[in-house]
C-alpha cells in the first residue's frame, strides 16, 4: 500500500515538474519573440509613450505695401493649453474661475481634443492677460496638464484700416477641418477673409514640433536626444502688395462717416492701389479673440460694417456709364461724332416722357458726355439698340466677375436679350426699356470694382487688365521674390472713338459746362465723369469715375456715395482729392508737403510693379 501511495506521489511530481518546464519554455518563446522577432515594433510603441510631442506654431507671413511700408506685423500672445492625458478634471472648476469660461466650454474642448488625440495640446484659451498668466504660473503644481504656449497674433501698424481687403484671422471652424482635416488641428488660426484668406497657404507657414521625454505619470523628465530631432516652424512667406496705404488712409479719412466705396487702380497693370469699404471695422478686434458681444453688434448694424461695397454691390452707375454706350454707337456706326441731338429738357416716346435735368440745346457727342444730356444718350441708345451695347459692356467686364485675389466679388448684372427675354418673356418688353438703360438706370448693376477697371480701361485705350492686390510673394525657405502675373487683354475699338470718347471726359473736368469740375487739379490735366443714380429706396446715389494725367494716366478712379445725391457736388471733389493726393503725395490745400514716413525696405529688391504680369 505505502509502495503504491510513492508511485501516485511520484507521478504527480513528474505531472507538476513537466507543466513547469512547460510554462518556463512558453515565457521563453514569448521572450524570445518580444526580443528579437518583434524588438523593433515594440520599441517604436514604447518609444511613443515615452516621448511627448509639441507642436511649434509658426511665425505668419508679414504684408507689406508698394512702398515698402509694414503694414500687418505679428506680435506675442499667450495661449492655454490642456494635456488629455495628464489633465485632472477635478480641476475644471478651479481653471474655470482662472480663465472666466463656463465650465462646460472646458468640458467641451476637451472631449473635442482627446476625439483628436490625448496625446495633442488643446486650445482652450487664447491671447490671456499678464495677470492670467501669473495665476496659471502659481497654481501649475495644482493644475497638472495645463501649459501655455506662445502664439502670435496680427498686428496693424498704420493709420488705414482696409479691413475688408487686408481681411483678418480666426480658429479654424468644425466645417473647415473636415475639409482640410491633414493640413490643420483643431485650435489652429486660419485666414478667414480678404487676403487673409486667398493666401493662406502662403502666408501660414509650416509648423514644427518639439519631443520631450516623459515618465509613466505623463511627467516631463527631459528633452528627447537633446533636441537633435525637433522640427524647426517655418515662417510663412512674405505678402507684398500694390496698395499704396498712404492713398488708402487719406481716403478712408475723406469717407468717415459716409456710406460707399472708393477703388484706385493703376491703369498701366491692374494693381488695387486703395480700396475703402465704408462703414468698415477695427481689425484689431478680431486679431485675437474677438469678444461675442463685438461680432454680434458688427453682424447687427443695419449699416452692415462687415459687408465689402467696392466688390460686392450692385448699384446702378448712372451717367457713369454714358461712354460706353458712346463707344458702342461709334462701333456699330449707329451715330457719327457729328450726330446733334437738340435737347429741350425731356424727350416723349409714346406716352411716356423721360426727364433731363437741364436744357442743353443742340449738342454732338463730345458736348453730350461734357454736359452730361440725358436726352441725347436717350436717342443714342434707341438707335444703338440692347444688342450692341451689351456686347461692349461685356467687353468692359460688367455681367461677370473682374477675377480679383478676393474671394468676394459679385458679377453685377448687364442686361442682355437673352436676359429680358427670359425675365419679362419675349413680347414682355419693348424699346420703352432702352431709355433707361442707356443713362445708366434700369436692370443694369455694377460694382465701385468693375467701374474703377472701366475707368483703367479708357485711360489705356482698351488695355483691361485683371484687378489685384498682392504684387510679390516673398518665400522665407529659400530666400526669394515671387511676382505673381494675372490677365490682360485687349478691348478692340478703334483709335478715332478712344479719341472722342476720352476728349469728353477731359471737357467734363477741365472745360466750362462740364459736370466735373470739382474734381479739377491744380497742374494736372484729368478726364472724368460724374453721375447721379436714382435710387428707389432713398436719395440718389452719387458717382466719379476718371483717370490721371490725361496724356500718361497713372491712376484711375471710382468713386461711390451711397444716397449722396449729385454725383458732380458729391463724389468728384473727393475722388479728386484721392487722385491728387496720390501723384503729388500732398494736396494743394497744404502749404508744404508733409513729411513722408520712412518705409520699411522690402526683404530683397523687387523689379518693377509692371514686371511679371502676363500681357
């Protein structure tokens, strides 16, 4: 019994010692395969663990204007960040009282973030005060996880505004990264209008990322390999422009407390030299965080400060556009530059009567864009006919949109057969409709920016070039100058109708009797022409357009204020201004010139502002 009792306990310990040796061979495998099969994919695992990455937000691009002068600059801000990882939220009522937040924003950022990575920084708060800033500092060893990092944020440095052409920053939107989910974070800035926005790839730069080693509790210990990898940010390329902003500051002054839109192109290539949006907004507000109360008043004025009226109006242009219907009836042969009209006031067609506002007598063509006769351009449109004069308002560029770098622009509206069929139907409308059209009233629609092109276009004989505001890219990696080309064509009208054409304009500035007037400089011949649109909702619209000098024109101008009244009381003596103030850099009112600021030189020579552009 006591033999057979040794041979159980025997065979159980051969039993245990072989599921021993069993067990030991296991753990040896699983060794072996962790240490040499699988080493490299475990270690680059652990290697993630252990080393946390921090992303470095690059400098953004600076703008500078045609002169040189720095107009939009990047100053510190701080911003506070959350770890997932390592963040207590025991804490977010604390952090809350800190950073005046509602603890459910936190809450919210928070689970946004970790959706994104645990591992990744979160935005909560950006550009806090000084003050904010010592608490956090205080309070970090209570705070685990919360940081803050140095961001930068747009600085403007000179008296113009330009607010919606310069445009301005903002966090990027759910919307957007879902479109752009592998170029952007949540919690980066983004440009988010004017040119802000069209050169954003150029102007964000690339961000880097700094790698720091960390303990199983998430703790800082020290840099990963002394820094050997981190990855430097990028500063993001330079923008220069074609904007003079002493012109733009000088005009914004003369429209303070006004409602429309000047534009000042340069003929000889297309370059925006000022564009003014009144009323406009203080892009300061928004180069941080922009308060609710702030944007919720700004999208509540009935005055609409945010909307852009230089790119995306459609107001009727009035006697403005009376050289083109000129230019159309030479073309076709409908008129001759002889053809008079005698003008008693008004002209009757069936029953109705259409008004002019003065008696003229008998005027030509020349006389007729001079004086302004609403009569003679009544019959010069019936005898042109709609087809013509749309064709050359095409040619202009009205009816479609001018292509400049803003992504808002509207394409007004021209008024073409095909159009009045599909409105009114084909025996809906008649020749009664023409009248209007043919003094600038009816369907027609403009933009202040299609009209400043018009006037580029008369002041070169033809030469439409496309409107733009950046000039040059300025790359910082590597070092370089990128002149950026746009459009140009050619408007085919002959030499002999530029001629008559462009000499009414000069006699409506410079002639007695002519409607411009006040838009006269002293030493400087000019061309223009005023106009006075009816407005059904209110007072008259009052209009400029014109170009300088007269022989070599360097600048061309539109000019609209909005229920003004008489376009030639109104609008030319302030378009004059602007243009006289640019080719003089002082007006005559001064008795000295005033001192020039000294601008800031451009990172490399540039060529000239005509070279690059496609022609």
């Amino acid at each position: 019994m006591a033999q057979q009792d040794d041979i159980a306990i025997y065979g159980k310990r051969r039993t245990m010692y072989a599921v021993i040796a069993m067990m030991f061979l296991f753990f040896f495998a699983r060794l072996f395969q962790l240490q040499m099969i699988y080493s490299e994919e475990y270690g680059r695992k652990s290697e993630e663990n252990s080393i946390r990455t921090i992303p470095k937000e690059p400098v953004r691009g600076y703008i500078f204007d045609r002169n040189g002068t720095l107009v939009v600059d990047n100053r510190p801000a701080f911003t506070v960040t959350i770890m997932p990882f390592e963040f207590d939220k025991r804490t977010i009522d604390e952090l809350s009282r800190l950073l005046s937040l509602d603890p459910e924003f936190i809450r919210d950022r928070l689970r946004k973030g970790e959706a994104y990575s645990r591992f990744a920084p979160v935005k909560i708060k950006r550009d806090i005060d000084f003050k904010t800033l010592a608490a956090l500092e205080e309070k970090r060893d209570r705070l685990p996880g919360v940081d803050t990092q140095v961001e930068s944020k747009r600085w403007y440095t000179t008296r113009a505004v330009a607010s919606h052409t310069l445009g301005y920053t903002k966090e990027i939107s759910e919307s957007q990264m879902k479109l752009q989910v592998d170029e952007y974070a949540p919690g980066d800035v983004v440009g988010s209008a004017g040119l802000e926005a069209r050169y954003e790839p150029s102007l964000r730069g690339q961000k880097g990322a700094e790698f720091s080693m960390v303990n199983v509790r998430g703790q800082v210990i020290g840099r990963f390999e002394n820094g050997n990898n981190d990855v430097p940010a990028v500063e993001g390329d330079d923008l220069i422009l074609t904007m003079d902003f002493g012109l733009q500051a000088f005009a914004e002054s003369l429209m303070t407390d006004k409602r429309g839109a000047f534009v000042a192109i340069d003929p000889t290539d297309g370059g925006i030299l000022a564009m003014v949006s009144k009323p406009d907004y203080d892009l300061s507000k928004f180069s941080g965080v922009t308060p609710p109360d702030i944007w919720r008043s700004l999208n509540e004025d009935e005055a609409a400060p945010l909307y852009n009226r230089a790119t995306l109006t459609r107001y009727p242009p009035g006697s403005t556009f009376k050289m083109l219907l000129a230019i159309a009836a030479l073309e076709s042969g409908s008129v001759t530059k002889s053809w008079r009209v005698n003008c008693g006031g008004s002209f009757r067609m069936g029953n109705k009567v259409f008004k002019d506002l003065h008696v003229h007598g008998s005027v030509d063509l020349v006389n007729a864009i001079q004086k302004s006769c609403n009569v003679y351009f009544y019959q010069c449109m019936l005898k042109t006919g709609l087809d013509a004069w749309s064709h050359y308002g095409n040619e202009f560029g009205f009816g479609r949109l001018t292509g400049i770098d803003l992504y808002e622009e509207n394409p007004g509206l021209l008024p073409t057969t095909a159009y009045m069929d599909k409105r009114y139907g084909k025996d809906g409308w008649t020749r009664g409709f023409l009248p209007s059209l043919g003094i600038g009233q009816g369907e027609l629609g403009v933009t202040p920016l299609q009209m400043a092109c018009y006037a580029a276009a008369l002041a070169t004989r033809g030469e439409y070039h496309q409107p733009h505001v950046a000039r040059a890219i300025v790359t910082k990696s590597p070092r370089a100058t990128d002149s950026l080309t746009f459009q140009t064509r050619h408007i085919d009208v002959s030499a002999s109708t530029w001629d008559v054409v462009r000499e009414g304009m000069r006699r409506v500035v410079e002639e007695p009797g002519g409607t411009g007037g006040m838009a006269r400089i002293r030493g400087i011949v000019s061309a223009g022409k005023t106009g006075t649109a009816q407005n059904p909702h209110g007072p008259d619209h009052a209009w400029y357009v014109g170009f300088a000098p007269f022989d070599s024109p360097r600048i061309a101008v539109a000019m609209l204020l909005e229920n003004a009244g008489y376009g030639g009381t109104q609008a030319a003596p302030l378009a004059g201004l602007c243009i006289e103030r640019y080719l003089k850099g002082w007006v005559t009112h001064h008795d000295t010139p005033p001192p020039r600021p000294r601008p800031v030189p451009f990172p490399q020579a540039l060529p000239p502002l005509h070279a690059g552009l496609a022609r």
